[in-house]
C-alpha cells in the first residue's frame, strides 16, 4: 500500500538534505517543533496543508513543487506495484500447468511464445517483460 505522508516525508528530507539544512534549522524558521518535523519526515505524522506550508517556506520549495515531487514517487511505486502484480500472475499461470502437460507443449508453439515476450521499460532496477496477446 501506498503511504502518501511517507512520500511527502522522504520529499522534504531530501530538500532539507540537498540544502545541508538541520532539522533544528528548519523548525526553527518553519516555527514547527523538530520532533514533529522529524515524525512528518519519517511517514509516521501526516502534516496538514498549514504545517506544510511552513516547511516548505522554511526549505524554499514551493507546496506545487512538493506535490509534484510526492505524484512522480507514487507513480514509481505503482509501477512497481503494477509490475510485480504481473509477474505473480504469470508465475500463477505457468505453475498451473499439470508437470504431465509441460512436455506436450509442440515446439514451435514455444519458440512462437517465446518470440511474442516484449521488453518494457526499466521500473527501478527490474526489467518488466509483458507476453504479447
């Protein structure tokens, strides 16, 4: 499942760590305490619109630019997600075949099916195939 307050979390340590910016500092000009900012950061807090508002100031990010950040991490992860859905199900499709049937598979049909795998885009470090309908 996807947690949106662990992506926005993991956006706002990033900024603050690409700035070389403490967490003392950020509460400090955000006027959010460090514990709650450490929370936000960590997923465990899920931070209202106000509070982000003043971090992000606090980071010189704009809140479009925090959001867009936090869309393309979850579209990441439901590709993997997506990706991981379809490798399961094919794994379910080819462990279905009885072990006496595998071997009555005519060649060419295999050579033909082997031949319809399709490449996709890299997700992450994973290659996803699709077999073509």
């Amino acid at each position: 499942m996807i947690l949106v307050r662990r992506l926005v979390g993991e956006v706002l340590r990033e900024q603050r760590r690409e700035l070389g910016r403490t967490l003392r500092e950020v509460s400090a000009d955000a006027r959010v305490s460090l514990g709650y900012i450490s929370e936000i950061e960590r997923g465990q807090k899920e931070a209202s619109s106000e509070c982000l508002a003043a971090i992000c100031r606090a980071l010189d990010l704009r809140m479009s630019e925090l959001m867009s950040n936090v869309s393309e991490a979850i579209a990441v992860e439901e590709a993997a997600t997506d990706a991981a859905t379809v490798s399961s199900a094919a794994t379910v499709e080819v462990g279905a075949i009885p072990a006496a049937e595998v071997g009555a598979i005519p060649a060419e049909a295999t050579s033909a099916a082997a031949a319809s795998v399709a490449e996709l885009p890299v997700v992450g470090r994973k290659t996803v195939r699709s077999v073509a309908a």
